[in-house]
C-alpha cells in the first residue's frame, strides 16, 4: 500500500508538471534584423487546456503591417508522449526604421516575451541583395526647374510569380502628378531574369527648395494563382518598399526673359486654314487654325495666342481646346486656337508673326520659337460702307440697325459654323459606330473615330508628310473596315501625300488642299448616309 502510495504522488506531480509546462504562449521570428523593404514571420504557438479564442494581433499595427495571418491546429505524438497546441504564422512589414519592439500577446492568462526588431534602410540588410522581389526608383535628371517636369520611374523586379499587384498612387506635396505610362517587360541581370513591371510619372514642382519624392509601398502575393483552389496555401503576401528620393528644385533663372515661363523639351507652332489661301474672297468666313504644342509641359501651363486687331478683318475666335498626350516620354500638351475672319474689303494682308520665348530643358538656355508673318490677297467687291461702321453708343438708331444686323449675320454664320461642327461630327460618328457594330462586335471597343480624326487634324497640322501618311492609313482602315473607296477625292489624297513621301526633288505638303479633300470626302458619306436630311456637316476643322 506505502508503494501504491508512492506511485501515485510521482504521477499526480508529474502531470501536474506536464501541466504547468502545457500551459504556455511562445512567440519566435524567423530573424531580428531587415530592412524596411523587406519582411518576417512571426509565429505564436499557444498550448494549454482552455481552447478557442486568439492574441490582440491589433498591438501589432503601431509599428508593423500585418501581410498575412494564418492559423493552424496541431497535435502529435512523439516517444509515447502526446502534444497538442494551437500556431499562428503571420507575415510582418516594418513601417519606420530603428529598434522597435514586437510588443507581448496575451491569450488565456499567457503572455508571450516581447522582441526586439532592428529595422534597416532599404537595402542595407545581409539579404538585401538576394531578394527574390525589389523596387527600384529613377529620376530622369538629377535636378530641375520649377514647373519643369520629372519623369519618375518605378521598377518591380521579380524572379517569382506575383499577382494582385497593388500599390498606392505617388502623391507629392507641393507637385502636380500624373500617371503617363505602364509597361511590363524582361530584363536580366547577372545572368538571372527578371520579370519587371514598370510605372512612370509625370511630375510637375510648384515651388523652389528641395522636392521631396516619398517611398512607395507594393503588396503582392506569390506563387501561381489556382483557380480551382479556394485556400492556395503555398502562396504568400509580400510587401515591397521603394527609396525615397530627394531632388533640388531651382527657381526661374534671372536671365530669362520671356512674358511666360515655359520649361520644355521642346514647343513649336504651327498654323493651318479651313480654305486655300488662293480662295479668300470679300465676306466669306475663312478659319485659321493656330496650334502650339510643346513637349514636357500641360497643357495648362500653355499661354493664350495674341489677338488679331486688323483693320478691314473681323475676327470672331473660338475658345481654344486643350490637350494632354501620355506617353514614355511624359506629357506633350497642346493648344488649339480657332478664329473665323471675314474680310470687308478686297486687297493684300499681312497676320503679324508670332513669336513664343521658351526654355529648353535639354540645353538649360532660352529659345524662341516663331510662326512667320501671312500673306494673303483677298478678291471681291468691298461690302457697303454701312456694313463696316460700327457704333459704340449702346442707342441704336434706325439708319443702324442694317449695319447691326448684317454684322451679326456674318458673326453668327461663324459661331454657327464652329459650334454646329461638334455636334454633327458626334452625331455622325455614332451613326457609323452604329452601322459597323452589328457586322463586328469584336472591334467595338476600338472604334474611336473622333479621337481618329483628331490625330489626323494635329497630323496635318504638323505637315510631317510620314506621320500624316501613318494617320492616314489608319483613319481610312477604321473608317472603311479596311477598303477605300475609288474616288477622285481619295486619288488626290493619295497622289499629294506619294509626292511628298518619295518623289525627287521631294514638294512639300499642300496643307490647304489636303484640309479640302479630307472635308468634301466626309461631306459625301453624310449626304449617302443621310440623303432625306437637307442640313450638311460644317467644315470638319472649323
């Protein structure tokens, strides 16, 4: 009985031995040191007797993001000897560099020991350089002007699979930003391949002083996406973190001496007409076309043109269009100014020229460009002298009111002629979407004719007989789902657009003509389209 005695008070204290030792929160990490790009795993292990339940994870975000958490329940038997507990495996990002600590977890009365974290800058931790996924940040230029542009480039290097790649948009204090282009591509570096995905900004300082070009945080998660899964458990949510960057911003040089300040890559002008300028006659509209486009700049940083203040030319100008273009390159922008001018009176005319003092950002020194002085005769009779006299007394007298009105006709043939343009050109755009759509519904999406017809205006503008030859193509292969039509509007187009391409001496393009061939060719399909309809589509650049 004493030896019965004995034995059981070994087992009762050695389960209750077990028991104390059971009842226990551990937490470990896979290491102490890391740079802020990088992360760790935390892994908590509760056993005990008391089940359900789990930590406070929310002490975790004062100092750390919280990528991903798993949970998982284990028991086995090792020796003879059962062990059960309850494991949670989370992955963890820094979010400040330093000595943090990762703060104590409490679950059933248990509480795990704190651990200290040593936190790094990018790239200065033993493993920054075999890291399977990195960011890298480049600048175009190593200093700027203000409101000059910055193009920021920011690179995903990868050599794993990555999905659901998101990122928070690059924000600036005290800069305008824009996101201008989005590439993926392939790239190897000492000799291993690198999937990289690629986003550019556009970045426009408003002030002097240094720029400030915060870090970027990408969450992404590895491994190859299982659609037939719904747990991919080897899959793991990473978080990446770019450098900062620091740039200097110098204010406008005191040397420059233009009305606006304009730093650019490049600004050029150039002007087009609604008609032949061999075709002006006294008391007919005509329509200058004015566009400066300038690369590297909005085009709301663009200043107005000059007025025309010339006698015997009415002028009634459109308010002007503004464009912004995205590319690799950044943002090229542009401004469009239109002006209906009527002549009261036959002769020869001069439009002084117009000159726009820049700056160039590639060569740090002021430029002008210049659109040259016009020249142009206008035939006709003179309209009545009554016609040409304006009165700017607010009292209308009865002998006035002919001249009031004939120079309201003439003022709202042109405002009527510019405003209407918009509206039948929307109009027949969507006639012939809709045409076209029930033959190919594939295409759909990509029949975008008033962007099309856009290009092929700043095209011609720009009187680059390739880039015209370029738009053309492609505006006639959407229009006409790849055929053109044999007609002699479309046999001059052709023929003046060969001769500037490839004949010897080469002759320079016939903006005029081209404008007038482009227009008689739409005028056409409306009049096909809409042959019960006696109301014909304005000018198509008016």
């Amino acid at each position: 009985m004493r030896k019965f005695s004995r034995i059981f008070s070994a087992l009762l204290l050695l389960a209750l031995s077990c028991l104390a030792n059971a009842q226990d929160l551990t937490a470990s990490v896979d290491r102490n040191e890391l740079a802020i790009n990088e992360t760790f795993t935390l892994t908590l292990r509760y056993s005990g007797p008391q089940s359900g339940g789990q930590p406070d994870f929310n002490l975790l975000e004062q100092d750390f993001e919280v990528l991903s958490r798993q949970q998982s329940n284990q028991y086995r038997v090792i020796n003879g000897h059962a062990e059960s507990y309850v494991e949670w495996t989370l992955v963890l990002a820094p979010l400040k560099e330093g000595k943090v600590f990762l703060p104590s977890l409490h679950l059933h009365g248990q509480v795990s020991d704190a651990i200290p974290i040593t936190v790094n800058k990018a790239g200065e931790s033993p493993s920054g350089n075999s890291q399977q996924a990195f960011l890298e940040v480049e600048l175009d230029k190593e200093k700027l002007y203000v409101q000059e542009q910055l193009l920021v480039k920011v690179r995903l290097y990868t050599t794993v699979g990555l999905h659901d790649i998101a990122t928070d948009p690059l924000q600036i204090a005290g800069a305008h930003v824009e996101k201008v282009d989005e590439q993926r591509y392939e790239r190897r570096i000492n000799g291993v391949g690198h999937a990289v995905y690629e986003l550019t900004y556009a970045v426009f300082p408003e002030s002097s002083g240094e720029l400030q070009i915060p870090a970027l945080n990408y969450v992404a998660v590895t491994g190859r996406r299982d659609p037939f899964s719904l747990f991919n458990r080897n899959a793991q949510r990473i978080r990446l973190r770019s450098e900062a960057k620091t740039i200097q911003v110098d204010p406008k040089p005191d040397s420059y001496t233009g009305s606006h300040w304009l730093p650019a890559a490049s600004l050029g002008l150039v002007q087009s007409w609604s008609k032949d300028p061999e075709e002006f006659k006294v008391g007919e509209p005509i329509t200058r076309i004015i566009t400066m486009r300038a690369e590297g700049l909005r085009a709301a940083q663009l200043p107005p043109l000059p007025k025309l203040n010339i006698e015997a030319l009415k002028t009634y100008p459109d308010q002007p269009q503004q464009e912004d273009q995205s590319g690799a390159n950044g943002i090229t922008g542009s401004r469009i100014e239109t002006t209906a001018i009527v002549a009261t009176q036959p002769g020869s005319y001069q439009l002084p020229a117009i000159t726009i003092t820049w700056w160039d950002s590639k060569t740090g020194r002021q430029r002008a460009t210049q659109l040259p002085a016009f020249r142009f005769k206008v035939s006709g009779g003179a309209l009545p002298q009554a016609a040409q006299q304006t009165r700017p007394s607010n009292e209308i007298s009865p002998d006035m009111q002919p001249t009031i009105n004939k120079d309201h006709f003439w003022r709202n043939l042109a405002i009527a002629a510019l405003a209407s343009h918009l509206f039948w050109l929307v109009y027949f755009i969507q006639q012939r979407r809709n045409r076209i759509q029930p033959e190919n519904k594939n295409n759909t999406k990509d029949l975008n004719l008033r962007a099309l017809t856009r290009e092929l205006s700043i095209a011609i503008d720009s009187g680059d007989a390739r880039l015209l030859n370029k738009t053309l193509d492609k505006w006639l292969n959407t229009r006409y789902a790849g055929g053109t039509p044999e007609t002699e509007e479309f046999t001059k187009l052709r023929e003046l657009v060969s001769e500037a391409l490839y004949k010897q001496p080469s002759r320079p393009l016939n903006i005029g003509q081209i404008r007038v061939l482009v227009k008689r060719i739409i005028d056409r399909e409306i009049q096909n389209e809409q042959a019960t309809s006696k109301t014909l589509l304005p000018d198509l650049f008016a």
